[in-house]
C-alpha cells in the first residue's frame, strides 16, 4: 500500500477496537496498537485535559461504559496532508450512542512513520455542533 492508502486505512479502522454493546467489549489492545508510545489524547472538553492512552482507555471504562450500554463511531471522511514520514489527518466521525444518539465530532491525528509503519502521535478532537457546523470538506 501507499502511504495515503495505509493512513486512510489506519484512521479508517481506528475507533472499530472501541466498539461495545450487546456482550461485547473493546478490545484496548488492539486500540492502543494505533498509538505510537507516549502519544497523547485531548478531548472537546473544556478546559482541555491532556491524556495518555491508557488515561483515556481508564476514562473510557470507569465514565463511558458506565453511562453507555452501547457505542460506535465510524470515521466519514477525511483530508490528509503528509510530507515525507509525518502526516496530519482531519476525520469527521458519526457515533452512535445506545443504537439511537447519533452524534458527529472532527478529530486531528498527527502522525509519524517509523519502521515502516504510520502510528498516530496525538489526536485532539471538537464535538459538531450548531455553533460549530459539519465541515464539507470533511463529508
């Protein structure tokens, strides 16, 4: 594969090991796989808390799932700009809250390949909303 094909397909894939509901669970392992060591994670909250994966993967499990019987989100698309081994990714995602609340957020992956391999480096996301509209580009 390409680069741009191997990036489409990571971020593409990226949220499926997050996916719970009906006796299934995420599979963390799989989802920290994406990351490269150290990364960090900043969500749309406000002030902006920076987290390490596993500090997420904790969020995830004690607020999340606790609040949630079901989630998935599905990357919609996305614009990728990469010079040599670093790249930056802006992804528009659907999720899909107790199989009924259907939400959209914009995430920012900045990205890195090294051993032949693209590994997400930071992600930072906002929630879409109707002071912050769905960008087209993005569709």
């Amino acid at each position: 594969m390409d680069d741009d094909t191997e990036i489409r397909a990571l971020i593409g894939a990226h949220f499926d090991a997050m996916k719970w509901g009906d006796g299934s669970a995420p599979d963390w392992d799989r989802f920290r796989a994406d990351f490269l060591e150290g990364a960090i994670l900043l969500g749309a909250a406000r002030p902006v808390a920076v987290r390490s994966v596993d500090g997420f993967i904790d969020r995830m499990e004690t607020v999340a799932r606790k609040n949630l019987q079901s989630f998935e989100e599905h990357t919609q698309g996305m614009r990728i700009l990469r010079f040599g081994n670093i790249a930056v990714v802006l992804a528009l995602s659907e999720m899909l809250e107790n199989g009924v609340e259907m939400n959209h957020d914009v995430s920012g992956y900045l990205l890195v390949k090294s051993d032949g391999r693209w590994s997400i480096a930071g992600h930072a996301w906002d929630q879409v909303s109707e002071d912050k509209p769905m960008p087209e580009a993005l569709r």
